[in-house]
C-alpha cells in the first residue's frame, strides 16, 4: 500500500502544481468599458471657445476673451439645457443673460434640438469627445470646451 501512495501523492501534487500555475485563455483578454453615448458625451457643463463664420473666405474667427469665456451650455440629462452668457460692460465681466429650455437629440444622434420659449432651433453637431464640442446653426460655428 505504501508504495501505492507514494505515485498517488506525487501525482496529486503534479496536479495541484499544474492547476495553481496554469492560466486560462481568457487572462489576457482586456474588457473595456462601453464607449460612451452621445447623450453621456453631451451631458453637462461646455464653455465657449471661440466662433467661426464660415460664410466668409476664409472663414473669420473669433477667439472668445476671458470673459466671453465664461458662456456656457450646460446639458442636463434629463432633457434640459441652461445657457448663460457673459460679456464685458462697462470694463467689467456680467452675465448678460441666463435661459434655459428643453433639449434632445435627433434619431441619428448628429443634431441637436432646443426648445426655449416656444421657438425651436436645430443645430448640427460637428464635433464631439469628452473635452471638445463643435456645434454648427447658420454659417457659425461655435467650439466648446470642458
């Protein structure tokens, strides 16, 4: 008997050694995270960058100041949108309005619908990622940034 457990404990030791070191195929397989929507890229605060008329040639660029900075879009995920603008009066920086209304996103997720006050605009998203937004009403362009 003895000399039948001396393979037997070897053998079960080759096989815990083999299970405690082996690696399954799946180890090296990296799970990302889904890419986030449109609406989730949207979501929340976009300040104004600057403005480009494209019905010129060229096309004429206004950087926005420090003030101007301040503008923002800022979408919520329940559908509303707040705007404030701001501007120089005087020499010093002032909100120069503060609206909000409704917003949503048309079925190709390429254009936003706003509504405030009963009239509604549809602008086109030229660009968007997690720190840019380039939206496009008319022949302007206007850039966001986070």
């Amino acid at each position: 008997m003895k000399t039948f457990m001396k393979p037997l404990n070897a053998f079960i030791i080759v096989i815990s050694m083999i299970s405690l070191f082996s690696c399954s195929n799946d180890d090296d397989v990296l799970i990302l995270p889904p890419e986030p929507t449109t609406q989730e890229l949207l979501a929340n605060k976009w300040y104004l960058e600057k403005r480009v008329n494209t019905s010129t040639t060229p096309p004429t660029t206004y950087e926005a100041n420090d003030c101007e900075k301040n503008t923002y879009f800022d979408f919520n995920n329940d559908g509303i949108i707040i705007a404030e603008s701001f501007g120089l009066n005087g020499g010093n920086c002032e909100s120069l309005s503060l609206e909000s209304g409704t917003y949503s996103l048309n079925n190709n997720e390429d254009q936003i619908i706003i509504t405030d006050s009963g009239s509604t605009q549809i602008v086109d998203i030229l660009t968007l990622s997690s720190t840019e937004l380039v939206i496009s009403f008319n022949t302007t362009e206007i850039h966001f940034m986070r």
